[in-house]
C-alpha cells in the first residue's frame, strides 16, 4: 500500500482532509471521548468549561478593571462580546499548542505502518472545531437572554471560522514539523498562545491600545476573525468583507506553505523519532 | 507520623527530583532558561497590558518598577501554589503503575510534587531577589517574614492538592473542575490588581478569600519594604492547617483503595 502524496497544487490542503475523512473523524471522536472518560458530568463539561471561564472574565475585565467597547453604551452585551473573542482564541490555541508534540505522541504512526501522518493534524483541529461549535451556540445563546433575538447575520459566523480554522491548520503544520526536532517549541508555543490571549483584541477593543502599539495587533492571526465574528454575531453588521477576503487569502496561503513545509521535512521524523 | 517517614526516603526523594528536571530539560536548546522565560514571559505581557491598554492604578506607584514588582510578587508565589495544586492532581492518576507496586511507598508521591514545585519556584524566585538587588529595591530586614508566608501557601496548596489528587482518582471530574476553579481563584486574588480597585461590594467578599491576605502579605514586603500585617495572617493560617489535616486525612483513609480504583 502506497500513501497517497498531496502534491503542491494550491488545493493540497484541503485534499489531505477530503481524502482521509473517515479516518480523521474516527481519530477526532476518539479523543473527543477519551476526554470525558470516567468523569461523572462526561460531555456536559464541554459545555460547562467555556460558561465558567466566560464568567471570570467577565468579572475581571467588565467588573474589576471596568472595560467598556466604544461600539455600545451599557456594559450589558460585554460577556458576548468578550465571548465572541475567546472562541476563536479557543479554537487556535487548542490546536496550535498540540501540535508540537504531536508527532512524538504518534510514534506508532511514523515508525510502524504506512499512515498518511501528515493529517495528524487535523485531529486536535476538528477537537478544536467541536468545542467552536458548541461555543458559537453558547454565543448565540447568550446574546438572546442578553441583548435580543441573534440578528441574520449570525449565520455567516461558519464563514469567519473557516479561515481562521485554515490559518490554524497552516501553523499546525509548521508547528508539529519543528517540534520534531526542536524539543524547546512546545514552551516557546506556550508562552506564544498565553500571550497572543492579551496580545488580541480580546479582552479589549482595539481603540483602547495606544496609536503607537495597534499596528502590532494586525499581526495576531486572531485580530480579524475576532473582529468580525463580533461584528456578525453581536452587532448583526454585515462582516467587513475586503478583510475577511484579505484574511481568507492569506489563511489559503499559510496553509499551503505549512502543508509544503511539512511534506519536505517528513522525510526525516522516522529518525528522531 | 508519615512526614516523618519521609526521612527514611530522602535518598529516593533526592534522586527522583534530579531526573525530574534532568528529563524536562534534557535535549532542549537553552535547558534551564526556560523555568524563567516562560512566566518572566507572562508578567511582561501583563504589566504592557494592565499598565498601558486597561490602565490599572496603584496605590503605591512611586516608581516606574513598581508595578513591575507588584506583579512578580504575585503571579511567582501564585505559581508555587497553583503548581503544587496542579501536580498533585494527577500524581495518582498518572503513576498508576507505580501506586500499584506494594512495596512503592506512597506517601512519595506528593513529596515529590511539593518538591518538584518548589525546585522551579526556587529557581524563578531567587532571580527575582536577585533583580531587585541589582535594582536596589531589596526590602532588607522585613524579607525575612518570606519564610512563613511562603510556608503558609505551601502547606495550603499541599492540603489541598492531596485532598483533591485522591478525590480524583475516583472521580475525574474532580481535576476539569479543579482546573477551572483555580482560573476563578487567579482573577479572584488580588495579584494582578491591587485590592483598592475592587467595588466595595465585591471587596467584601474577597476578604474571605483566604489568599488575600498572603498576596498582600508579599506584596507588603516586596513591594512596599514593610513587615506583613501578622494579625491578617491568622486566618490564612489556621485554613492552612486545616487544608494539610483534611488532605492527610482523606489520604491516610482511602490509600489503600487507591490502587484498587486505579
């Protein structure tokens, strides 16, 4: 048997998923359940984690420090739309903090059988997109009790993940790459994620960073997605297209790049396995 | 009593924390560093964000380290505790193979996740000390009263730990929720904050919170070069010994089912 190789067409990306499906959603639901294994509450933890750490947050930064978004008057909708800005943040540091390690926890994969290990990845990303999707639910949820009836514009939320679920899949794949032969990267990744969680416009709204410092913002793969996701689900806005389109392209390319840039460097994982 | 039986392992104790930080470390680019860069990391992010994007006032602000100080004082000592919590969760769960050895002695355990956290603790902090002798902020004489309010967190964050680390060998919901609740204590606690900028109302409620007045003991000496407020101390004090009896406690009762559960 003979695994099939991706290739460098711009599409290879999304063939590595639409060729090994089933094996990446039987991959997926078995970690999904492994998780919640001999735990009483079980799947409802999925539900319950995000409400509670929604619930510090929105202390700390609604009460304690009193952030207020210059887009709304009362501070009324601010757990959604701090809500809004941690599930995208969720969705890429649950796959971009894996991925260092991730190789090294599948050895079998790379040593033993003839196994397409460059769709390692995707595992820890559909766990991700699970969680994201009971997230968005959360969010839509939320933002009826809280400010009214979820606008029509909700329903292009899926447009915005996507890219962003792309872009992750790009840095996964150079992150799961180096991380083979760079054994430092899982704490570098570390301090990278925690960072980039107050280094987004997350907690805050862009404005409230000084002129001098927002540019930097652009530079976090979250700004965008945050944004916009925001912007669709809790203003009911149409999304800002040119940067969504931007965005999309530029998630297109890393993902190639990241998938190239694996398949090049597979080759030696067998021997620092 | 198993305290002191603890002594006859000292030798195994001694040995398994070097392999401990000989492992993490070992084939890693810059080794050790990374004990330091990872929450040396996290305090920058937070003072540029607390002190320039939400602007947080301290009552203290003579100087420009202040706030810098402030936050090491907390987030370094937070560190010790939430690792000692962290470890001892899992340390059944994840050495089951050894718990079920008859003649493992599993009072080791938690030693060794107190020890391993107070190595790393030990690294970070004395830099810190380090730091501020260089900077000429060393508090002098009051940075004596560290001893016991280290020692009052370390053995909270035992009891605790060993309570919770056998609660969750038989139920795993205990470490999701453990995991959670100690994110709501972090924010809870005024380490990143000062305790004035709380609404009155909600000051109220955090003076119960029984790190309170540890943080603030810290932050009294480091920041501010004073003697803690030993009275303050009390309470913590005495929550501490109770957390070190229940967690002894429930250990000495249920070790024996552990390695049946497991």
């Amino acid at each position: 048997m003979k695994i099939r190789h991706p290739g460098w067409l711009p599409l290879a990306p999304f063939n590595t998923f639409l060729w090994h499906r089933p094996l990446i959603l039987r991959l997926a639901a078995r970690e999904v359940a492994a998780r919640y294994r001999g735990s009483l509450m079980g799947a409802l933890w999925a539900v319950a984690v995000p409400l509670m750490m929604l619930t510090v947050y929105s202390f700390v930064f609604g009460v304690v420090f009193r952030a207020r978004w210059s887009g709304t008057s009362d501070a009324k909708d601010f757990p959604v739309v701090l809500f809004a800005g941690l599930v995208c943040f969720w969705m890429f540091s649950e796959s971009a903090t894996r991925a260092p390690s991730l190789i090294r926890e599948n050895a079998v994969y790379v040593k033993k059988i003839v196994f397409p290990v460059y769709v390692l990845p995707w595992v820890p990303m559909l766990s991700a997109l699970f969680n994201a999707a009971i997230g968005l639910g959360i969010l839509v949820a939320g933002r009826w009790v809280l400010v009214g009836p979820p606008p029509v514009t909700t329903l292009l939320a899926p447009l915005i993940l996507l890219p962003l679920a792309l872009m992750t899949m790009g840095i996964a794949w150079v992150f799961a790459s180096i991380g083979m032969y760079v054994r430092d990267l899982g704490h570098i990744v570390g301090v990278l994620v925690s960072a980039m969680m107050f280094l987004s416009p997350i907690f805050y709204p862009p404005e409230a960073v000084p002129e001098a410092f927002r540019q930097f913002l652009q530079f976090s793969p979250l700004t965008v997605p945050v944004e916009q996701l925001r912007a669709v689900v809790v203003w009911g806005n149409a999304p800002d297209w040119t940067a969504l389109g931007l965005y999309s392209l530029a998630a297109w390319a890393v993902a190639w790049a990241g998938l190239s840039w694996f398949l090049k460097t597979q080759k030696g994982f067998a021997d620092v396995v | 009593m198993f305290v002191l039986n603890l002594w006859r392992y000292r030798d195994f104790l001694r040995g398994a924390v070097q392999r401990e930080l000989q492992a993490r470390y070992r084939g890693s680019l810059l080794g050790m560093a990374w004990a330091l860069l990872n929450p040396l990391a996290m305090i920058a992010v937070y003072a540029v964000i607390f002190s320039q994007v939400v602007s947080v006032k301290l009552p203290r602000s003579d100087s420009s380290f202040a706030y810098s100080i402030h936050l090491c004082a907390g987030v370094l000592t937070w560190g010790l505790f939430a690792q000692i919590i962290d470890r001892s969760l899992v340390m059944f769960v994840h050495n089951a193979h050894l718990v079920k050895k008859i003649n493992f002695p599993r009072v080791c355990l938690p030693a060794l996740a107190v020890l391993n956290s107070i190595v790393d603790f030990a690294i970070i902090f004395s830099v810190f000390i380090v730091f501020l002798l260089l900077i000429g902020r060393f508090p002098g004489l009051p940075s004596l009263a560290l001893a016991p309010l280290i020692g009052i967190l370390a053995l909270f964050a035992t009891g605790l730990g060993v309570a919770l680390g056998t609660a969750n060998v038989f139920f795993r919901d205990v470490e999701q929720m453990a995991r959670v609740i100690l994110q709501f204590w972090f924010w809870l606690t005024p380490i990143i904050y000062p305790l004035s900028i709380l609404p009155e109302s909600i000051g109220r409620v955090a003076a119960w919170n029984p790190l309170t007045p540890v943080m603030i003991g810290f932050q009294d000496v480091l920041v501010g070069g004073q003697w803690p407020d030993w009275a303050s101390l009390a309470y913590p004090g005495v929550i501490a010994l109770a957390c070190a009896a229940l967690g002894a406690g429930l250990f000495r009762r249920h070790a024996a089912d552990i390695a049946d559960e497991l």
